[in-house]
C-alpha cells in the first residue's frame, strides 16, 4: 500500500467515524422526551401508590411513588399506548403524544376492594335435641288456628292440655305442668308473661311461626 493508498484510507475511516458519532449524538439530543404525572382516584382524587405505568410500544415500566407521582425518561417524540395498572383497580389504557417533556395525570376507579353485602343466616336454636321425645306442630296445623290461642293448637299434641281462664286466655298443661314449669322459647327469646298468673297465656301469634316444637326430658 503507497503513501497515497494510506492517507485515503485513514480520511474515510475519519470520516465514518465522525458520521457515526453525529448520528448517534442526533439520535441521543433527540430521544431526551420525558412523561411524568399522577395517579389518583376517581373519585375521591386520593393518590395511589405503587400504580404500574408501561409504555406499551417501549416497554417501559415504572411506578407511582407515595404521592402518586411517576416519571419516564429518554423517550423519542412519538404517540404512544400507556397503560396504568393498580391491584385494587381496572386496569386503563391512555393513548398520548409525547414531544419533549410531556404531563399525564392518570385517574383509575378504586371500586374493586369493595366487598359485596354478606348475609349470615343461623338459627338461635337447634332443629334438632337430643331427646327422644320431641313433637311438632306442622305449618298446616298452625294456619288452621290462625283465629285460635297457642294453647289450643298444643292439644293437638299427645300428652297436652290446656288451662282455659277466659275467652282467649288458654295455658298449656304438659303432663300436669304448667305455669313457670312450663319454659316456651319464642325464636330464642324466652317468653315469660304465662308465669304472672292464671289469668295470663303465652302472647304468641300463630300466623308468626312456621313450626312449633314440644320437647319433653332432659333436653328440655
């Protein structure tokens, strides 16, 4: 290689080199765009922490600080497709054009936490007792005294009677026990107005319960 040959070569390797770096020089001053911004409710406009902001077409990823605020760097000019995502919230997609240092203030619905209405349903006492003998008024039974006195719906029972005081007055008599010896739990709640007296009754209404159970023994 002459000494013609030598300097030729080294101005276009110069030359390549020089071009090479004012390219990339370009393409860094170009790509210095910037988008930063908010993220809060919709609603209450409370911030929202740790939000995961991607930039789809980049794939750039951050998250929003304890006041809510994000910032990405070193984007070129451009429309992108941001989407923001929250573990408590659905997820948006935003399109935005980005051209220098650009602002986003994102706002998501913060409903997903929200717990459904929860009904608790139980019975204040068993269906069921351990004893052997326990007799039960069916809802038939029941409605053909809707007009009558709890204690003359028991009769219907083996073993029950009544105590009739009055018109509308009829005590129940559990082989020969009544009164205070007699103990009538209404939904749970026990009843006490038949212990006054002769002259008081179990204030039941048939038309408010669907079954009536007599339980005899030690389960009682």
């Amino acid at each position: 290689m002459n000494l013609y040959m030598l300097k030729t070569f080294n101005i276009t390797v110069l030359f390549i080199v020089m071009f090479s770096n004012a390219f990339y020089g370009q393409n860094t001053v170009a790509c210095q765009a910037s988008l930063s911004g908010t993220v809060t409710d919709y609603h209450n406009k409370t911030i929202l922490e740790k939000a995961t902001i991607v930039v789809l077409e980049l794939n750039k990823t951050t998250y929003s600080d304890s006041t809510g605020k994000f910032q990405l760097n070193e984007i070129c000019p451009g429309s992108y497709t941001v989407s923001v995502a929250h573990p408590e919230c659905n997820t948006v997609t935003v399109d935005v054009t980005i051209d220098g240092p650009t602002t986003l203030d994102l706002t998501l619905e913060h409903h997903l936490e929200e717990l459904d209405e929860v009904k608790v349903i139980g019975q204040a006492v068993r269906e069921k007792t351990n004893t052997a003998s326990e007799q039960r008024l069916s809802t038939t039974v029941l409605e053909s005294y809707s007009t009558a006195t709890l204690g003359e719906a028991l009769r219907e029972l083996p073993g029950v009677s009544s105590l009739n005081t009055g018109a509308a007055i009829t005590k129940p008599i559990i082989h020969g026990l009544s009164g205070s010896r007699i103990l009538v739990l209404n939904d749970g709640v026990r009843m006490q107005d038949m212990e006054w007296g002769d002259e008081h009754a179990p204030n039941i209404d048939n038309n408010c319960n669907g079954t009536v159970t007599d339980v005899k023994g030690a389960a009682a």
